[in-house]
C-alpha cells in the first residue's frame, strides 16, 4: 500500500503525544480545525480509528497505541538524519567506525598522516562490530568487512584479506618445532569468538582434519588479542594480512607456512548515499583507499 499522508502522520504523532488536537495544532502551528482534517483523513486512508474523541478529552484506540511507536520512531530517525546532513558539510569533526583489531592493528598507524596533512578535520575513531545505523549513530565513515552490498550505502573497495597462521619466532624451533602445517596438532590454536570457523577453513584448505581446531585452545574475544597472545608465545594465530603486516616486518611474527586462505570477501568504506560526497568524507575515503595500497604504509594526500 502506499505510505499515509505525512501531514496526517504528523498530525496523529503530535495529537497523541501530547492528547491534545488544540495543543498539537499549536505545536505544529496550524489550526485545531486542520488537525482535525488531517487525522479524519489519515484515518480514512488507513482504514483504522485512532481515537476516541470525548467531549473534553481524547483517547487512543488499542491501534493507535500500537502505531504510535513506530511512527515516532520514524520521525526521530528522520530528526537526526537531516541534523547530520545540515551539519556535515561545516563541522571539521569527522567520526570513522571500524573494528577494535582493524583500529588497533592498522588504522590508527595510519591516521596520524592525515591529520597532519588536514589539521581542520579532527578524526574520531569508535570500534564496534556491529553494521553502523547512520541514521541513528553519529558516524561519517565505517570500515566494514564483507561484500561490498549494503542497500542504501555506497561502499568502496579498500582491501582484500587472506587468513594465514603466525606465531611468535620462538615457536619455530621451541621444544616441539612448528616446520610444517601437521605439527599444528601439537600446538596451542588460539581462536576468536567473531571468526570460530577460521581454523576449520584454512585446516580443510591445507588438506588436515578440521578436528585439530577443535582441541582445547584460547579463545579471545577480538582478533588482535589473539594476534597480541601469540606475540607472546602462548600459541598460534590466524592473521588477517592487514592485522598482522607491521609485526611481521618488525620482527614480532613470522608466518610459519607459504599457505594462505583467500577470503571471498574485504574491507570498503562504506558511507550513506546522501553524505558520500560531502568534501571531508570524501577527502578521507579517498586517502584511506590510497593508504591501502601496497607500499603505501604511510600514504598522504597529494
């Protein structure tokens, strides 16, 4: 069906918010005969009574009290979209959204670049995991792994990722030495609460039983926990190429095997449509692509 008229729905929103047709045509400044017009023929176009109507006084139908949540809801939504969207363009505050590992591991090594290079920009990094409500959250910019298909969003290609074991360099030749995938089954396999079926994929793509995940390990809540543990020899990882890059080049991991798992997904800089090219998103969106490439570990704008 199509939507009600949004006059109407104004009109029911402020009449039963504030139980009033007198006071929400005040709020609303209209007359308390338009108010009365508008719900008769929101009404009508529902096919539902939404209230009661007493000689001094109004009440809700039990239908009415079932919409009215979700049609405030609505107007919130709508509230807070056009507030971000009107000030967007003359804040210099700019808030990215990515996980706690990509911030930690590879984000924040980089961000300072650009704040050098746009001192009036001042970036702001949450951590979640959660897919962003840009309606609802105050952010401008997520960093987001998958495929790329969010309705409504405009998602840029940032950067593949491959799965790969790693350890610290100690591991290799400790007392039971780590040379080949099989001697996994005699290590500590440290595992994530977000990604539980990693190891059971890349065990399956090296041709070893799935069963070795499935002995006694650690387990952590985050990925660069788990990449930080196995910094500190309590086992073996599984790292995502862009989580683990610098400590490999800083010595602090080595990768003990030439196998890795190709993922059939990646990260992208996901923005709502309406707010995409906004100057300073899309100064960022653009940097934050060319950081990504290979041998740009430092990249900054031109």
């Amino acid at each position: 069906m199509l939507l009600p008229s949004l006059n109407g729905l104004r009109a029911f929103e402020a009449s039963a918010r504030l139980m009033s047709f007198t006071h929400a045509a005040a709020e609303l400044n209209v007359t308390q005969t338009a108010i009365s017009h508008q719900i008769r023929r929101l009404e009508e176009q529902i096919g539902i009574k939404l209230f009661i109507r007493h000689n001094r006084a109004l009440a809700l139908t039990r239908e009415a009290e079932d919409y009215l949540p979700s049609v405030r809801a609505a107007f919130e939504d709508l509230r807070r979209a056009t507030a971000r969207l009107l000030r967007s363009d003359h804040e210099g505050r700019l808030t990215v959204s990515t996980t706690a590992s990509l911030a930690t591991k590879w984000l924040v090594s980089r961000v300072a670049a650009f704040q050098d290079a746009n001192p009036g920009v001042e970036v702001r990094i949450t951590t979640s995991t959660h897919l962003v409500d840009f309606a609802r959250e105050e952010v401008d910019v997520a960093v987001r792994y998958g495929r790329g298909y969010w309705p409504g969003l405009r998602a840029v290609w940032l950067m593949a990722e491959s799965l790969f074991p790693v350890c610290a360099p100690g591991l290799l030749d400790g007392p039971v030495p780590l040379r080949r995938p099989a001697d996994l089954a005699h290590h500590t396999l440290l595992h994530t609460m977000v990604s539980r079926d990693d190891w059971r994929l890349w065990l399956t793509a090296a041709g070893l039983p799935h069963a070795i995940a499935a002995r006694r390990g650690l387990t952590f809540d985050q990925g660069f926990t788990a990449i930080q543990a196995a910094m500190e020899g309590l086992g073996v990882a599984l790292g995502r190429q862009s989580l683990v890059e610098a400590d490999i080049a800083a010595g602090r991991l080595v990768a003990p095997f030439d196998m890795e798992l190709p993922q059939g997904a990646g990260y992208y800089v996901v923005t709502p449509e309406a707010t995409a090219d906004v100057p300073k998103i899309a100064l960022f969106r653009d940097w934050l692509v060319a950081s990504a490439a290979p041998g740009a570990l430092m990249a900054t704008p031109g």
